[in-house]
C-alpha cells in the first residue's frame, strides 16, 4: 500500500509575514484536509507522521557547517526566503517559525524515501526544496531535502552505494540546487522540463548537469506539454535503468498552472493530473521505488491541484496492489 507523510509541523504561519511571498505555506494542511474528507478513516492506514525535525546530523549530510550557522543571519535567511522584511526579526523566531517546519519537512522527505523503498510509492505532502544548495539558500529553498533523503538511504544501507537514484522534475523552474547537490554524482541522473525563460536562468552550470534537458517556454499548449513528456521521459527512464534504478524522486511542482504569478506557463488542472499520473505510471510500471514531493505552486489553487493528484495516485496504487 502506498503511504502519505505528513506532519502538521510542515505549515508555516508567522503573524501574517507569510502573505509577504505569493507560495501558500499552509497548503499542506489544506491538502491534508481535502485527502481527509475523501477517504475518511482509510487515511490512517496511508499516513506515516514525521516524529520529529529533521537532525543536525541529517542536515550535513550534504550542507556545510558553515552554511547550517549561516542560516543564524536574519539578513542571509531573508534574502534566500525571498522576504526582506524578515531581516528584521530575531534569528530565535526566523528558526522557530520558518526554518523548523522545513527541517518537519525535510524528515518528511527522509521517511517518504523509506517507505517508498519498503512499499513502493509514498507521497511527502510538503518538501522539494529544488532550489537549495550545499552551502547556499535561495529561490524559497533552504534545506536540500531531496539530497539528504538519498544521502540518509545510502548511509542506512537501504539503497546501495552504487544504485542509480532517476530524479524527475517538472516544476516551472529548472531544479538548480538538486544539480549543484549532485553535480559530482555520476550515480543521480536528471529529467527536467522547466520554463527556461525564467529564474534560475541564469545558472548555466546547473543546466549542464541535466542529463534529459526539456526547456520549453510560456507559448507551450497542453498537448505539447504532454508531448514533450510522452516522447522523452520513457526514453530516459529507459536508458538510465540498463542497470537497476534504487529510487525515483518526483518533483511535482503546480507551478506550471494557467495564472502562476511565478512559473510563466499556462497548463491546465487536468493537464497537470494527467501529467503526474503519466510520470508515476512510468515509474511504478518499471518496478522503482518512487517518492514524489510537492515543490512549488503560487496560486490559491495550488492545495486543490496537488490534492487531485494524491487522491488519483493512491487509488492508481491501490487498485494495481501498489
């Protein structure tokens, strides 16, 4: 059966500073809400409930020590959040307020990884921070939470030291601190297919490191989208699983719907349905664990979209004995 994580400690709420950036930061509860009400009690049978925060020692299996007491500076923290006004604030409530629930979350994607490993697929509703590097936070991003899920399942012994890990990406923007986390990792291969018209344009190391590069810009129409997925995702999943692949991570960012103030693309809510579903078809269809994580998305319907694709991935799951 496929598992949901999900920790009330993922939302984020700071006398009202969060309206200050157009992301959502209590989606997760909301999505949690809308998975509540369809499928009642059967819930508790999918929920896995992060304990605790993600740990120090979890944290450096890829950041610095010198980055981790960065994050101390309320200007720096600011800065990479994307919310200048939060320079202001006392460093005790920054961490409390802000940093702690993306530590919750990046436990979420550490258990989602476990459990994707022992059944197959899980779903961490919070997570994807695709823009944090080793030793800097930008773009929302500050912890790198897809690379300390794979360090934390290398040095549990739960993934082979030698397994290829495929991680896909279909947020709007193009995932340059993943690239920068594994830019020395010939073990991780990348799929991304972003708008390359918008930020991170300007990290060309990071582009270089995708190894299936789907650039595409804000004229792209629905069946194009799809298109561009339908005709290069099989083929990259296919050529990176000559050996076995030990993990797949989905980035699942919503930031690709009509009218995102950020993401610069039109698709529609049944287009980003069909395309989650198409991409953990190919996946689970090939037998490898996947975790998918939720990334970003700026509009107020961004709870809904991710909800309706959840609810259709565990019942995919589900009735196909996932």
């Amino acid at each position: 059966m496929p598992r949901i994580v999900y920790s009330r400690h993922y939302n984020i709420g700071f006398y009202g500073l969060e309206r200050l950036h157009p992301f959502d930061s209590r989606k997760y509860g909301r999505v949690w809400g809308l998975l509540r009400r369809h499928f009642g009690s059967s819930l508790s049978g999918l929920h896995v409930r992060p304990r605790r925060a993600a740990s120090r020692d979890e944290l450096m299996l890829v950041h610095s020590n010198d980055y981790l007491t960065r994050l101390r500076d309320p200007k720096y923290v600011a800065g990479a959040l994307e919310v200048p006004p939060v320079r202001r604030l006392p460093s005790w409530a920054i961490d409390w307020h802000v940093l702690r629930p993306m530590r919750w979350a990046t436990r979420g994607t550490i258990l989602a990884a476990a459990n994707a490993l022992e059944h197959g697929f899980a779903v961490n509703l919070s997570g994807g921070y695709h823009h944090a590097k080793p030793n800097h936070g930008e773009g929302f991003s500050i912890y790198a939470d897809i690379g300390i899920a794979v360090a934390a399942m290398r040095a549990q012994q739960l993934i082979a030291d030698d397994s290829r890990i495929a991680y896909i990406d279909t947020d709007a923007h193009q995932g340059n601190g993943v690239c920068h986390t594994f830019m020395s990792d010939n073990r991780v291969f990348i799929f991304d297919i972003f708008n390359c018209r918008i930020y991170p344009i300007f990290d060309v190391d990071a582009r270089k490191r995708v190894d299936c590069d789907v650039g595409i810009n804000s004229s792209i129409t629905d069946s194009e989208y799809m298109g561009e997925l339908h005709n290069r995702l099989p083929g990259f999943l296919d050529s990176v699983g000559r050996s076995p692949i030990g993990l797949a991570i989905y980035n699942a960012g919503t930031d690709v719907f009509a009218g995102d103030p950020l993401g610069g693309l039109s698709i529609s809510a049944d287009t980003i349905r069909e395309r989650d579903l198409f991409v953990v078809r190919e996946l689970r269809k090939r037998n490898i664990p996947t975790i998918m994580v939720l990334s970003g998305g700026y509009t107020k319907q961004s709870y809904q979209l991710v909800a309706d694709s959840v609810i259709e991935l565990i019942e995919m799951e589900t009735a196909e004995g996932g």
